[in-house]
C-alpha cells in the first residue's frame, strides 16, 4: 500500500515539473534559420547542378561600413585622383620636353627602341677580333724575342774612391756619441756671440755644410767663426743623430 502511495506521488511530481518547463520550439526547424525540408531541397539542387553553390543573397550582409560610402562613389573618386594624377604627369613631362626642344612621346608599344647611349662599342684593345686583324700570335712571339734580344744585364761595379780629402760629416756623426746640446769642448763666447752665429749660420745652404765648413775650420776642438756657441761639436744646428740611425746606431 505504501508503495503505490509513493509511486502515486513520484509521478505527480513529474507531471507537476514538466508543467513549468517551457514549451519546446517546433522540431520541424533543422538546419540553419529554415526547415529541414528547405534545407534538404536547395542541398539536392546544388548536387544535382541546378543551383549554385554560393549562399543565397539574404546570408550576405548589406551593411556598410560607417564613412566608407557606396563602391561606386570609391570607384569614382579613384578613378579622379588617376586622372589626376596623369594630368599632372603629362603637365611635367610636356614642360621638360618644351625646354630640351624634344616633341613629347605618349607610351606605346608601337614606339620605336631607344636608342643605345654607347655607340662606339669595346675599344680595340678588347675587341678580339680587332687585334686579331692588327698582329698575330707568331708576332707577338717575334716581338718577345726581340725585346729579349735587347736586354741587357747590368753588372755591378765597385765603388768610387773618394777624393775628397777634407773632413766627412758621416763618419764624425758615427765616431760621437754625445747628444745635441751636451757641451764637451771649451768655448769663449764674446758680447755679440748670438748675432754672430746667426749671420755665419745664414751663409750656409744646409746645417750639412755648415758643419763641413766647421770641420774644415779647425772643428770640433777650435770655432773660430763662432759656429758652436754651445761647445757640443756640432754646428748651426747639425743633428747626427740621422747618420746613426741609418748605421743602426
């Protein structure tokens, strides 16, 4: 008895939920927003050819986007800047054409080739065939042979003996090895010794024969014209230091 009583009550129970379930839509719509049977009709048509197979014109959105205007005000207002824009060109190209003097060229394929800048072609020099015409490989041979015939060898000789008996710059710079400026012999320098040494010192081309005149003159150990105020054997400036360098010194 208690049984049915339960089972009585479960079953209110279920009546009473599907009461307040809301009421399920028609389950003739199957795929898409359209019935099955539309769906099932337009998928046949296109198998079978008869219809295309892009959607149809509602799935497509009309809208446009906001200040894009319609395609035909774009295709207008492009094909005015074109326009435009060749005006522009042809303006330019006729002003550059009127000031060189040559007649303006509209783009053609029936226009003629333009003209090669380099007329002349590869010299000579390059040109095989030009040399070719002008000697020969049995000339160029001949032309060796005979440059070879021509050369001469020149042998070594001995050096000059030198004649010159006075002092040598060169072997005075390599006998001292005190620097510029250290004094070693003894000197006397008179009021007016500076002047003196300028204009003795101004006399002479080079420091090279200043010091020479030097030598010659009783030099290092006597200066008697004043050239080696200092005392350090060298003088208007002669520096030795060049010749030691050159002997590895």
């Amino acid at each position: 008895m208690k049984r049915d009583f339960r089972a009585a009550a479960s079953g209110l129970a279920l009546i009473a939920l599907a009461a307040c379930q809301p009421a399920v839509p028609d389950s003739g719509a199957g795929v898409g927003f359209d019935s099955y049977s539309q769906y099932q009709r337009q998928r046949e048509a296109q198998l079978s050819g008869q219809a295309s197979a892009l959607p149809p014109a509602a799935a497509v959105s009309s809208e446009t986007l906001p200040g894009s205007g319609t395609g035909a005000v774009a295709s207008t207002a492009t094909s005015s800047e074109a326009e435009s824009l060749a005006a522009d060109t042809r303006a330019a190209l006729n002003a550059a054409n009127s000031n060189s003097g040559v007649a303006p060229l509209e783009a053609s394929p029936a226009n003629p080739a333009p003209v090669a800048v380099n007329t002349v072609g590869i010299s000579q020099e390059n040109d095989f065939n030009a040399v070719d015409e002008q000697r020969s490989i049995a000339a160029d041979k001949a032309l060796i042979e005979q440059n070879k015939a021509n050369y001469t060898q020149v042998q070594p000789e001995a050096l000059p003996t030198r004649t010159d008996t006075g002092p040598n710059i060169v072997a005075y710079a390599l006998q001292t090895r005190h620097p510029v400026g250290q004094q070693i012999h003894r000197r006397t320098n008179l009021p007016g010794a500076e002047g003196r040494y300028q204009r003795v010192c101004a006399s002479f081309p080079s420091p090279d024969l200043a010091q020479t005149e030097f030598l010659k003159a009783g030099g290092p150990d006597r200066d008697r014209r004043g050239m080696d105020p200092d005392g350090d054997g060298y003088a208007c400036s002669w520096d030795p230091r060049p010749f030691r360098k050159a002997a590895g010194g």
